[in-house]
C-alpha cells in the first residue's frame, strides 16, 4: 500500500475550472502499478463534455491571466516549484508506484519537472519584442509578443511530471492557461502537480487536468476553435493523427515525437567514458525514453574491447520494483511494452545477432537489460524505436558508413557519438540529421537547452528561451506619427 506524508497530493478527480470533478457519469479507469499488476486506484473517466467545460474554464481564466505582468505569474510559477521540491519524496514515491521507474530516477524526474517552472518563471520576463527602424519617416514599426490562448497539452507515461513541466511552466509563464490530459497509466503524477498548482495560489481555469478516453478528450481538444495550441509528446502515429485533427482548426501545434538514436562509437573514443554514457543513454527509465540510444554503433578496432565491457556492466544491472532500494532497471509499462522488446530481440537472433546478456522476461513485465552483437540494418531494432532495455550493436568500419547508417530512419531526435578527434566531432555534429546530438556524453536534456528533433520526431522545440516561443504569437504593429 502506497503511503504519502501528505495523503491529499493523491487525488483522484480531476480539476477544471478550480473544482475537483468527477465524470458526468461517475465512471472511472482503474490505474495499476506495472511492478505487480497490483491496483493503486481509480480516477474519472472523462470525455468530450467534462473537456469542452475544461477547455471553457481555460478561455474564461485567461483574459486576467494574460493580464497579470510576467512578473507576478514568475512568482507564482516559482511556488509552484517550490512545492514540487516540499514534496519531492510524495511525489517520486506516487511516480514510482504508477510508472515503475526507480525511486532515485523517480525523484530526479521532479528536481527536472521543477527546473522548468523555475526557468520559464524567469524566462517570462525577457519575452522581448523589436523595434523595426523604418523606411518611412512618419511611421514607427514595432513588434510585440503576445500569448498565444487557450493551450491543450496530451502528455506521455514515460515522464509523468517533467513533460507535463515542459508545456505548462512556458505556456504559464507566457500567459496561456492550458488543458492536460496525461497518459492513462499515470494519471496521478499529473493531478499531484494540479493540486500544488492550487496550493501555489495559480488562479482557477489556469492550470486544468483532465484524465479519461484519449480519442475523446483529444478530439474535443483539437476540434475546439477555443483552443489556439495544441502540444503533444508521445508516439509518431498519435502525433500524425493530432496533426491532422488540428487542421480544422489551424492550430499552433508542438509535437515531440518518437527517436531512434545511434550512439556511435570511433576507435579513439575513450571506452570507459564511452560505456558510462552509454549505460545512461540506454537503460535509464528501462530504456523508456524518446532520445535512448536505440542502435549503439561500433568502430571494428574498439569493438570487441566495448562489446566485452558493455555485457560487463549490464550483468551488474539490478532489476526489480523500482521501488526497492537500490535498483537500477524497474518495470517496463505494461506487458504489451514488454513483448514488443521480445519481439524485437528474438527478431535480432533470428536473423544471427548474437546475445552477449541479459533478454530473460520475468514476469509480465521485467525485462533483463540485454545486449546483442552482430546486429544489422535489416532487423527491427535498427527501423523502429525500441522502447525497452535491448541494446543491438553495430559494427561499422568508416566515418563516412555510419553518417549514412546513423541517418538512415525516419527520425531525427537525439544523436550520440564519441570520439577524441575534435575535427570528427565538429563533422558530425553537423552531418548528423537530428535536433540534439551529444559529443563524449550520453545525456543532453536540461531545462537551460532546446530540446526537440526534426524529420518525424517533431515540430518545435521545449525548453530554453526557444520554448517560450511555441506560446508566443507575433504581432507587428505599424504606426504613423504625423
Ligand atoms: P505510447 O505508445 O507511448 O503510450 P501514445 O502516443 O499512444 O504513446 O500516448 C501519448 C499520449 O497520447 C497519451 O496521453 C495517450 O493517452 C494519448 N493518446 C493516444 N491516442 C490518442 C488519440 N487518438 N487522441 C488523443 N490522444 C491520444
């Protein structure tokens, strides 16, 4: 049985309009910890009625949100982490419990949440405009920045907090008031966070959680001409789909979609640095995230040297109930998860790859982290995005052979690659077809930085002074004087 310090921060009703609301007709969805199986509870099954309310509490807060001076919602954002950090332990032992990850990546994933409300908070206040000089001498041309409305955000499992963070802090910050639905399985990190919201004294309609049927809520969302933004982080397909349904409507739309990250490694890289990075750009959050590695390049001089010490350290992995003290891989999100990383796996040996650890299900949906040897572009792990603790190796030769592996997929979210030769890893930075790449480590997100892809990983871009943009409008103003 889950037990908080604070026992209110587990909510299970959803907010609109600054009231805690059950569904128009009482149903719910059942929310389930993916370590057992075991049931934490249920929220309300909402739909497009509760939603189109949500939405119309968020047109109805914003006139005197938008109103307010950067200044004054920097301050209330600034509670707003503030609290995110009173409560980190309730909050990462709630994350835990619904999504599996372990305790430790748990709270880390809060400090990460709470970074956003505290940069957006500062961000806000430096949302400048220009001062055009112009061609005319009777006319002044300036340009302003305005929020853009009524935001919608569909948010993912994989960070139930920090994802949520990204979108609101600079939808908030830049006067918006937003509309989240989060993922089905982790319903609880999202109303945790609504309920500080409150606490931080965010006004009603500003900040509203929705939870329910994902085709329902999304169409009512996108369909709304109420809604001017939709933001979304979760597969290629879904994203599509928003995409498409946000035509209608002409909608600002920000998608951070799937990846399929090479992690390529040259002969002069530094190993043990190389297999540090490796380790963090794989298997955190059981390989759940968008910018893991998802096909570890190899150099044929390094190779074996890599290979030999990458099943070393992943034998070592400790793999259980996230959280249990001490453990480094937690659960995967479900059983379908877990079998698609099967499957990926026993298409891997199939076609000859070799297992050099690791691939033995336990359970319905632990996984050990395993690593293959000999992996090549007609298996699946090279094509599609593999979500879970599986991590194929490919032997390469050249420099010029892996740029064209490397950028052979559809995506285009994060890049790694390592070497000591500084002419090589100015080459590739630039010859890589990704939004971020990482040279000598394997971990690049930070609220300071832009982060998103390009090709089929996305459209714009999250964090840094760039993320406040996606909320921004331009508005050009053209005054005569005479
Ligand atoms: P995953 O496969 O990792 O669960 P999804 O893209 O399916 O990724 O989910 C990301 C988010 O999109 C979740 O909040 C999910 O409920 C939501 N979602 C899934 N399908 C739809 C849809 N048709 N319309 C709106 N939201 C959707």
């Amino acid at each position: 049985m889950l037990t908080l310090k604070d026992a209110t921060l587990r909510r299970e009703a959803c907010l609109v309009g600054g009231e805690w609301i059950a569904a128009d007709d009482g149903r719910v969805d059942d929310v389930t910890n993916p370590a057992d199986g075991s049931r934490l509870g249920r929220v309300p099954r909402l739909g497009e009625a509760e939603t189109r309310r949500a939405i119309d509490a968020a047109e109805a807060a914003l006139p005197a949100w938008r109103a307010r001076s950067a200044k004054e919602r920097g301050t209330l954002l600034r509670r707003w982490h503030d609290l995110l950090l009173a409560h980190q332990e309730d909050l990462a032992a709630l994350m835990t419990a619904e999504q599996g990850k372990p305790l430790a990546e748990a709270r880390g994933e809060i400090g990460f949440a709470a970074s956003f409300f505290e940069w957006f908070a500062e961000e806000g206040r430096r949302t400048y405009g220009d001062v055009i000089p112009s061609p005319q001498g009777d006319r002044r041309l300036l340009v302003v920045k305005q929020p853009v409305g009524v935001c919608a955000a569909i948010t993912p499992w994989n960070f139930p907090a920090a994802m949520i963070a990204r979108k609101a802090g600079p939808a908030l910050a830049a006067g918006c008031t937003i509309v989240i639905k989060p993922a089905a399985q982790t319903p609880y990190s999202a109303l945790a966070l609504a309920e500080l919201a409150q606490r931080a004294g965010i006004p009603a309609g500003v900040v509203n959680v929705v939870t329910g049927e994902a085709r329902a809520i999304g169409r009512a969302m996108t369909e709304s001409p109420k809604v001017r933004k939709l933001t979304f982080t979760g597969s290629t397909g879904v994203g599509k789909l928003l995409l498409r349904q946000c035509a209608d409507t002409v909608k600002k739309v920000s998608m951070e979609l799937g990846g399929n990250a090479p992690f390529i490694v040259f002969d002069d890289a530094d190993l043990e640095k190389a297999i540090e990075g490796v380790m963090q750009a794989k298997f955190r959050n059981a390989g759940q995230t968008c910018v893991c590695a998802n096909r570890i390049f190899v150099q044929a001089g390094i190779h074996d040297a890599f290979a030999a010490r990458l099943a070393e350290e992943v034998a070592r992995l400790r793999v259980g109930p996230g959280a249990e003290e001490g453990i480094q891989v937690g659960p995967l999100i479900d059983a379908a998860a877990a079998d698609k990383v099967v499957e990926q796996l026993d298409d891997a040996l199939a076609k000859g790859g070799e297992l050099l650890v690791g691939g033995e299900r336990r359970g319905a949906t632990f996984l050990t982290p395993a690593v293959i040897a000999g992996a090549t572009p007609q298996m699946a792990c090279f094509g599609e995005e593999t979500f879970g603790p599986l991590a194929p190796l490919f032997r390469f030769e050249d420099e010029a052979e892996v740029v064209a592996l490397a950028n052979a997929t559809e995506y285009g979210l994060a890049a790694y690659c390592y070497t000591r030769d500084l002419g090589r890893a100015w080459r590739l930075s630039e010859a890589l077809e990704y939004g971020m790449v990482g040279i000598n480590n394997g971990h690049v997100s930070t609220c300071e930085a832009p982060f998103g892809g390009v090709k089929q990983s996305g459209l714009g871009r999250e964090g840094a002074h760039q993320g406040i943009e996606d909320y921004l409008e331009t508005k050009y103003i053209n005054m005569a004087i005479d």
